[in-house]
C-alpha cells in the first residue's frame, strides 16, 4: 500500500490491478515493458543478501553483465557494514558510493583512545576501552581480559578519574580495601586474594610503559614535531604505520588516510606566513586529529571495477542500467514520512514564498519529490 501511494496514476495501481484476473494482469503486464517485481525479507541483511542473490542468478543465467546491475537505496547507510561480507559471500564484484567516516575505522577509534589517554593523564575511560580492545603492542604480554575486569573494578571502587598519579596510588589503596575483604568474591577465597597482587603489579608495569610516551610527546610543540610523534605512535604501539618504501610495517588504510589530511594541514601552515611557526599543545593537536576523523572518509574495502553498482537514490539518478533491484522499501525510510520544520514551519515557509517569490519548499510536499525520486531510477532500468 506504501508503494502504491506513490503512484498518481489509477492505471498502474497495484489496488487496481487487484481487482483483475490474473491473466488480465499478466497482459498488462508484459504490455508495459521492463517487469516490477516485488520482494519481501526479514532483516537488513537478508535483504541485501537476496539482491546478491538475485544478481548471481542474472549474471550467470542471462549473461547480464556485472555493472549492468544496480542495487539502489534510498540510503546505504544501514547496508555499509553488510557490503563487504554480503557480497564476499556469494563471490560477486561490486562497487559503492557509500563511504564511511575515519573514525569508524577500528585503528583509527584505537589511536584516537590512545592519544585521549595521553593527551588527558590517563583518563580512566579512554584508558580501559582501549585496553579491552587489545589493540596495543607492548613489551609486556598483552593483558588478560581478566586483569582489565580486575583493574576497572578497582578504579572505580577507588574513584580514580584520571592521573597518573592517581593511578600509582592503587597499590596502597588495594592492600587497605583487600583487608577489609572488599575486592574478594567470596571472604573465604585467599586465591583471589594472591591474584591481586601480580594483576597489580602488572598494571603499573603497563603505565610505566605507557608513561615513556607521554614524556616524548610532551617535547613535541610544532605541528611536525606532532606528526612525527604521530607515525612513531602507529608504528610502535599498533603496528599500523604510512605506506613507504622506507617502512616495512603494515599499513592500515584509516590510518594512511588520517596521517595524509594531517601532512597535508602541514604543508599549508609551513607554506603559509601566517601560520608559520604556529606552535600546539597536546591537546590542541588531539582535537584536529579528532576534527579530522569525523570529518574525512573513507572508501570501503573489497570493491572491484565493472561489479555490481551499490548505489544511494541520489546517485543512481539519471544513470542507466539493465536491472534496477531497490532495497529499503522500509516504514519511514521510503518513502520518507513528512515531517514540519520545527525553526521554519510550511504555514511560514509559504508566505516567504509568496512574498519573496523565490521557490521555497515546503516539508509537506516531499511527497512529491519521493515520487519523483522513484521514478527517475526505475526509469533507468533498461529490462
């Protein structure tokens, strides 16, 4: 019924063509050119692994070529995640407009924690997330996500916040709480009494480390200095560092990109008499690593030329294919449900349009645009 209501027209009503017998509507629709077929899935992913599905079966039974397959939605958003396993799975190629913002890029989250760690003292939350990632290179073994467990529970018994300092003290404070039994399960378990103590111990082994860091860091001031700090980072302590010939160590693409934007920002203040000589903290540089992770993107991994085009709508328009298949013909999402601008209202909006004569739109027609959406991409199907 959703999809019917973007129809005007009573001729190709799907209430319409209900109410005729089936061999009357198989003539329409053989009359009517390229076939619309509907599907129903449970699931995002379900979904999007029928589309796959189906585009194997053309490729390989109608010798329809790969990008000569469109897979269209009016968002990909909920899909990105899926289209690398999705379609790694039925072993097709494919190719996507949709990218993903750096900072969803499990590196990039771990380097971004690891700098708030340093940047702010330790701070307890950063600190154990990053921690129970296990992302870390140590000279230590990587710690056992028991001793996380064990070390978050202290922490917060103990109110530590942040502070190296604060975080030195927890022996002191382990031996006064574990007398009174507080961080035993049971009062009469003395093993877990004894694991405390190298679990402890452990701990501050691993800040001592973590330590030498910050102490480097702190002697950086130029935005050179920064980046150099930056790539020893990568390379040391997650393993990830910039693609050269220079350095053989693994590179992550996430990373790649975020060192890139931040050269790049470098090059213009060095180029630059204003900016020159510009000197950051700590802290200020976090927040333009940061700035940069939310703003850049980053194309998802697994693509391959001439595959099946994953497009969004607003792609898709004006592009020709044999096969159009749509997902996300879901409640809300398409077509998408009006909804009034809550600082500029449509009773507004419309007397701004009549006295400023300028083409103001008003958030209760989109139903109109929806429709329109809809029918440039089906146009766009060939078959």
């Amino acid at each position: 019924s959703r999809l019917a209501g973007l129809y005007d027209d009573e001729s190709v009503s799907p209430k319409l063509l209900a109410s005729q017998s089936s061999e009357q509507q198989l003539d329409w629709l053989t009359q009517q050119g390229p076939t619309l077929e509907l599907r129903n899935t449970q699931g995002l992913e379900a979904e999007l692994y029928a589309a796959a599905l189906r585009a194997l079966r053309l490729h390989t039974h109608d010798g329809v070529p790969w990008h000569e397959i469109a897979i269209v939605a009016r968002t990909l958003q909920p899909y990105a995640p899926l289209l690398e396993s999705t379609f790694n799975k039925v072993n097709i190629p494919w190719t996507t407009t949709q990218t993903h913002p750096l900072r969803q890029s499990s590196t990039v989250r771990s380097l971004l924690l690891l700098m708030r760690v340093y940047a702010f003292d330790f701070e307890r939350g950063p600190l154990i997330e990053l921690l129970r990632r296990n992302a870390l290179q140590l000279q230590q073994d990587a710690p056992h996500p028991r001793d996380v467990d064990r070390w978050d529970n202290w922490s917060r018994r103990s109110r530590i916040a942040r502070r190296l300092s604060a975080w030195k003290e927890l022996p002191e404070l382990l031996s006064a709480l574990d007398a009174n039994n507080e961080f035993r399960p049971n009062a009469t378990d003395d093993h877990a009494q004894e694991a405390n103590r190298p679990s402890c111990e452990r701990l501050m082994a691993l800040l001592d480390e973590l330590s030498g860091d910050v102490r480097v860091w702190q002697k950086a001031s130029s935005l050179t200095d920064h980046i150099a700090f930056l790539k020893q980072l990568c390379n040391e302590r997650l393993g990830k560092g910039a693609s050269s010939l220079s350095d053989p160590a693994p590179t992550d693409p996430g990373i790649d990109s975020l060192l890139k934007c931040v050269e790049t920002i470098d090059d213009l203040e060095q180029s630059s008499t204003d900016a020159s000589g510009r000197t950051y903290s700590t802290v200020e540089f976090l927040r333009l690593v940061e700035e940069i992770a939310s703003e850049e993107s980053l194309k998802l991994s697994g693509q391959e030329e001439a595959g099946v085009q994953v497009l969004d709508l607003m792609q898709a328009r004006g592009l020709t294919h044999r096969v159009v298949q749509w997902i996300g013909f879901h409640d809300g999402v398409f077509p998408r449900k009006a909804r009034s601008d809550p600082f500029l209202e449509d009773a507004q909006r419309s007397r701004l349009r009549k006295l400023t004569r300028k083409p103001i739109a008003t958030k209760s027609s989109s139903g109109d645009e929806e429709r329109l959406l809809l029918a440039t991409t089906l146009a766009g199907a060939s078959e």
